[in-house]
C-alpha cells in the first residue's frame, strides 16, 4: 500500500490548523491590549444574545432580501462541513468515503449538502451581482476601496470555488454515481465528463477532492486577515455586546473618585495627597491600548457590512463619519501595534503614530449625534458609539480640545447649571410668564 | 384656557411636611427654551386636571449633565449628577416624570450607578398611566381625523425601547397615525442629540433635520407629533427650511391632548 497520499494529508492538515492556531493565539494576545471591563453580569440575557443574533440571526433578516442569502450560505457552510469530517478520516487512514457504510441515510445526507452547495452557490452569485453589478451603495463608501473592497470578493471567489469542487468531486466519483444514492445535483454534472477515459475522470476526482480540502485549509487561515473572521467571533461578540439599554453609557469609575473627593466636605484640599506609585488614569482613549477588550473584539468582528453606515444620520448627510470605518480603522490599528509588537520581541515600541488622528479625524468624532442607529443596526452587536465616545473623552479631558461652541455650552453648565448663559434662580419664571 | 397653573416645589411640600406622588422634572429647554416653555405648560395643566400631586424642584433644579458626557466631558456631567442627586435624594424622591427623553434616560440610566434610584418614566408614558387608571380622559377635539406622524426620539426609542406609549395616545385623538419611511427602532435622528444641538455640523450636504423633516414631508401630515423638546426644535427648524410652515405644524404629544381639552 502506497502511504504517500496519507502522509501528505496529515502534513496539510497538521500545518493548515496549525498556523491557523498560530494566528488565534496571536488574536487573543491583542484583543487583551484592551483594558479589562467587566462582563460578568447577566449571563443568561447574553446567551440568549448568542443564541439570537448570532445563532438564529435575528438582526440579519431586518433586511429580508440579504438576510435570506445569508441565512442559506450560513446553514449551508456549516452542514457542509459534516462532510468535511468524512473527508479527514479518509484522508488519513486511506479510505474512500467511510460514511457510505451507514447505508441509505447516507444518501440523504449527501443529497443534502448537495442540495445546499447548489443554494449556496447561487446565492453567492447573487452576492457578487449585489456588490459588482448593482453596487448596493453600502458596498461601495470611502472606506470600501482596495483591500476591503477586495476581500469581499475574494471570499465569494473562495465559496464559488468550494462548492463548485464539492459537486465536481461527486460528479467524478463513479462508484458514487453508480450507487445513485445522494447525487441529486451531480448526476447532472456527471454526463459533462462521460466522454473522458475512467482513469481521466478519476484524476479530475481526486483533484477536486484534494483542492477541495485544501481550499477548505486554506480559507480557514484566510479569515485572520479578513473580514469574514465575523463567521467565528460572532458567537463570543453577540456574548460579550452590551446588555443594558442603548442609551446607557458607563460612567467613568477614575472620574467617580476624584468627583466623590472634590465634593466631600470632610476632605482637606490642602493635605499632601498620598504618594502614588500608579501613573494617574489617562481618561477616555487616543489609541487602541485606552479601549477595553470587547471594543478591540468589536473591531475584529466587524463584517464590514456597512448596515451601521447606511443608518447613521451624519453618513446619510454627507459627513465624514462612518461607524463601519470607525471600527476598520480600529482593528488596522490594532494589527499595527501587534505587529510592532512582534517585531520588538513582545514589547510595543513608540511608532508615533495612534488611532486619533492618524486613522480617526477629529471631524468624524464630532459629527456623531449618539444616536444609536448603528448599534441597532449591526448584526453582530457592534458598539462603534463606545468607541466615538471614549475618543471624545480623551479631546476633552485630556486635551481639552472641544469645539469653541461645546465650551461655551459647557461653561454654561459648570456656571449656571444649564447649557446656556441663564440664570439657575430663573428656572420657574415660565410658571408666571 | 385657564391660566391659574398650579405649579408646587418641592421645598414647599416640604415646608408642609407633605411629599408628592411625583416629582416633575423640567429640564433645561423645559425651563429656558421658549417653544419648550408651552410644552411644559402643557403638561402642568394635564397634571392639574388628572388631579395629580407633584411637584418640581424649581430653582433647585440644574442640567442633568447629558450633554456635557455625551461631549465628552464626564468629569462635569458626573458634578452635575452628584449634586442632582443629592438634591433629590434630601428630598426622598422616589417617583420622577420628565417630557424630555434626554433628562429621562439620564436619570434613569446614569443616575443609579452614582447613587440616585428612582422610577423614571417619560410624560408620555406618565400620561399614558393617567388614561389607563381613568383619572385622565382624552378626546380628539379639534384633532379628530387629522394626519399625525410621530417622529421617535432617539433617547426614547432605541436608547429606551419606549416605542409604543406615544403611539398609543396619539391613537386616542381618533387621529390618523402614519408611519414614516424610518420608524420606531429604525427612527432616523432629528440631528440634535450627542450635544450636536450646541453646535455647527460638521461639513455635509444636508442637515440631519432637514434630511428627517422630509420623510415626515413625504408621509404627507398635518402634524408632527414630537416628544422630546430638541427633536421639536429641530423639527420645526426643518418644516421651516422646506417652507411648509403653513401645512404642517410640530407638536408635542402633551400639548395635542391639552389642546384637544381646550385645556
Ligand atoms: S450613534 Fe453616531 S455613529 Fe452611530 S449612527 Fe448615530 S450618529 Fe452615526
Ligand atoms: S459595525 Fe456591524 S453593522 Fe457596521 S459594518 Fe461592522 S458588522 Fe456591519
């Protein structure tokens, strides 16, 4: 017997995952840059969340038309994957199709996916016609030009391909065909090969089952580098998204404790403060290190769907901000600085670049109403409001770099309680005017 | 209509040794803003005919902070709660009513974790307790049969999830309600919250409320029911930039039911 195939497959299985693990390690190592925040709360509203948004893909069907193809490519890739299964155990031990053995519901469950592959496949077309012919306009922002823009396509190439060689690879499989079992689909494919010699037909199988698993390795390593990671971390993103109302924004604990001081009474302004060794809090973020570790998730999750965009009124208007671009230029960022991390023996070192401003503009901060259209929008419980709000803190805690108007307003407040120049002890004169 | 408001503080009721069903919480447009002024008169004369005790904090009353943290400026917002809810906490509130959506969420969500816990509702969820329990009724009057669209506030809607109290009572005018393009969880923002109200925009094509009072525009009202007094500002801005000033008007939901009453 000839070892050689198995060899093979177990070295492409072993390096495929294997690198695949190298990157999640490497994943979670930056996601946990971001400083901590506690997620220990609700647990049961959070698996319903999984369960929900990511599992049964609630928010996707807000739009019927993308949430319906999306849905088919979703079940179908991963009741695909059964077979994937198969494929492994004949791979290494050198058999030929092992789970043919369980007799007729073999039949139906490579009828099955073949039924599948062909949805899928059609529907990725109709994906590729969205993005390419009628350039939906979500598709084609600012921020969707190159790499982005690229990637989408690459990933409907990819699928295209993978369920192109899933039928192939039964189509060319006579014995397969002969048992007339399950082919439902590839019995039409078949009669396109009757004219090749059996031996012909043979390799064109084995071919396609060889690129089949590869391109199966292969995608799996892609998805660090793109968006289509979303197929994983949606689950512990869905997990991890906010739990209390849209309109609630956390209050900043290091603020809490200085505010509790300056108002206690019982407090000496005067006393030497006690010598801390801590540097003091930096307040709101200027880079990704200042986020907490679910908004760098965020940004990994992101789809780059562009649903958040197509709902934020500063977008509609014609401002620069865009949510989805807020939380691309977040995970760029943060690739950055893990790359730099690497490259210095695991430590960052100044590169004298940050988020603000070298990737987010002022501009974009500024023109966000906190409306919370692009949180209700996401469909995988995106947050990129935290991250507009965070930034907006270090511009004015830190730098106190508020527009002119926001000053006066805030003056206003600080002096008369009330965002304008009105006096606190006028309150009630509406009562009698 | 009857100019006698009956208008109690909080320090008055205490001088009594009394304490009110609930405390009305006026707000910053509420007390200054002079469109926002009727809007709360509005609502005191619905108080006063329901019979309902409460009071409001009058000049003991200051910005709840919201657009100072939603600028960024946490350090003032959380000076701004603490001294709110030291207030509020002296006076043993337990029960808070608000017509802007803003002070609402505030309170309601921000407050707690500062050390202020009370039951906050909306004036449209307020009044729409009044109906149910029958100590208020509501006719359509001269709103009988009129076209009204409700523009869903931001920091009552998604930020809140109260999407229904406001239909509800528009509903009782026997007025038709019609739905715009965006609605409900998917309301588009009339362009004022995130303390936008206080300044330019950014560079654009549009403005965000003139983008909004379109879709208004297009559903083909007579009135724009508002309940929240910015978006009310905006709103107006925006009917008045389209020139429709004489086909639509804006209003808050309080003052359609007051303005039903002859109240
Ligand atoms: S919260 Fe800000 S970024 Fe999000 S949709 Fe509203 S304006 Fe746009
Ligand atoms: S943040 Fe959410 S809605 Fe926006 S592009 Fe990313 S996945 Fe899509």
């Amino acid at each position: 017997m000839n070892y050689i195939p198995n060899i093979l497959f177990a070295i492409a299985l072993i390096v495929g995952i294997g690198y695949f693990a190298k990157n999640v390690k490497k994943l979670i190592r930056n996601i946990k840059l971001g400083h901590d925040v506690d997620v220990s709360d609700n647990t049961s509203q959070r698996w319903k969340n999984m369960a929900m948004i990511a599992l049964g893909q609630s928010k996707m069907v807000k739009r019927p038309i993308a949430g319906f193809l999306h849905i088919i490519v979703y079940v179908g890739f991963i009741i695909i994957n059964i077979e994937v299964l198969e494929i492994i155990i004949d791979g290494l031990a050198g058999t030929h199709r092992i789970f043919s053995g369980i007799g007729p519901l073999y039949g139906v469950l490579i009828g099955a996916f073949e039924v599948l592959a062909l949805l899928v496949f059609v529907s990725v077309i109709i994906f590729w016609l969205r993005r390419n012919a009628i350039k939906i306009k979500r598709f084609w922002s600012k921020e969707m030009t190159a790499w982005p823009k690229n990637d989408a396509n690459y990933i409907l190439y990819i699928e295209m391909a993978l369920m192109l060689l899933f039928l192939v690879m039964n189509a060319t499989d006579l014995k397969f065909q002969a048992m007339n079992n399950g082919n439902v689909i590839s019995q039409f494919i078949a009669p396109l090969f009757s004219g090749l010699s059996e031996g012909t037909i043979h390799i064109i199988e084995r071919s396609a089952w060889w690129m089949h698993i590869l391109g199966i390795l292969g995608f799996l390593n892609y998805l660090y580098f793109s968006k289509h990671l979303h197929i994983l971390l949606a689950f512990p993103n869905t997990y991890y998204g906010k739990v209390k109302p849209k309109g609630e924004l956390d209050n900043l604990a290091s603020v809490t404790a200085e505010v509790k001081l300056m108002m206690d009474p019982n407090v000496d302004p005067f006393a030497a403060q006690p010598e801390s060794t801590e540097a003091p809090a930096k307040f709101g973020a200027s880079d990704v290190q200042d986020l907490n570790w679910v908004q760098l998730l965020n940004a990994y999750t992101c789809t780059e769907c562009g649903r958040c965009t197509s709902e934020c009124p500063a977008n509609q208007t014609g401002k620069k901000l865009s949510p989805r671009k807020i939380m691309m230029d977040t995970r760029d960022r943060l690739e950055e600085v893990g790359k730099n991390i690497d490259a210095n023996g695991g430590t960052f070192k100044e590169d004298g670049k940050q988020l603000l401003d070298d990737y987010i503009t002022r501009e974009e901060l500024w023109a966000c109403t906190t409306c919370n259209a692009c949180t209700e929008a996401c469909p995988v419980s995106i947050d990129p409001l935290s991250i507009i709000m965070d930034m907006r803190r270090y511009l004015v805690m830190e730098q106190s770099a508020a527009p002119m108007e926001l000053n006066n307003m805030m003056t206003n407040v600080e002096n008369n309680g009330a965002p304008w120049p009105y006096n606190q002890m006028d309150r009630l004169n509406w009562k009698n005017e | 209509m009857s100019n006698t408001l009956k208008v109690p503080t909080m320090a008055e009721y205490m001088a009594e040794g009394k304490q009110p069903e609930v405390l009305f919480w006026v707000g910053c447009m509420g007390s200054f803003d002079d469109r926002a002024k009727k809007v709360t008169k509005a609502f005191v004369r619905l108080l006063n005919r329901a019979n309902v005790d409460f009071a409001v904090l009058g000049t003991e009353e200051s910005c709840t902070g919201d657009p100072a943290k939603r600028a960024g400026n946490e350090f003032l917002f959380q000076m701004q709660a603490v001294t709110n809810i030291e207030v509020l906490n002296a006076y043993e509130i337990k029960k808070i009513v608000t017509a802007c959506p803003h002070c609402f969420n505030t309170i309601k969500n921000e407050y707690p974790g500062l050390g202020g816990n009370y039951q906050v509702m909306h004036h449209t969820q307020f009044l729409k307790s009044l109906l149910d329990e029958g100590r208020l009724t509501i006719e359509g009057g001269q709103f009988k049969g009129k076209r009204i669209t409700f523009h869903d506030p931001c920091y009552l809607g998604r930020a809140n999830n109260v999407y229904e109290a406001p239909r509800d009572l528009i509903r009782k005018l026997d007025a038709e309600l019609v739905e715009m393009k965006s609605c409900k969880s998917r309301g588009l923002c009339c362009g004022a919250g995130g303390a936008q109200m206080f300044k330019e925009a950014e560079p654009g094509n549009k403005e965000v409320n003139v983008a909004r009072t379109e879709q208004a525009v297009d559903v083909k009202p007579e009135i724009i029911a508002a309940g929240c007094p910015f978006c009310n500002t905006m709103m107006t801005d925006g009917v008045k930039a389209k020139d429709k000033e004489s086909e639509i008007a804006v209003m808050d939901i309080a003052e359609l039911i007051a303005n039903a009453q002859d109240l």
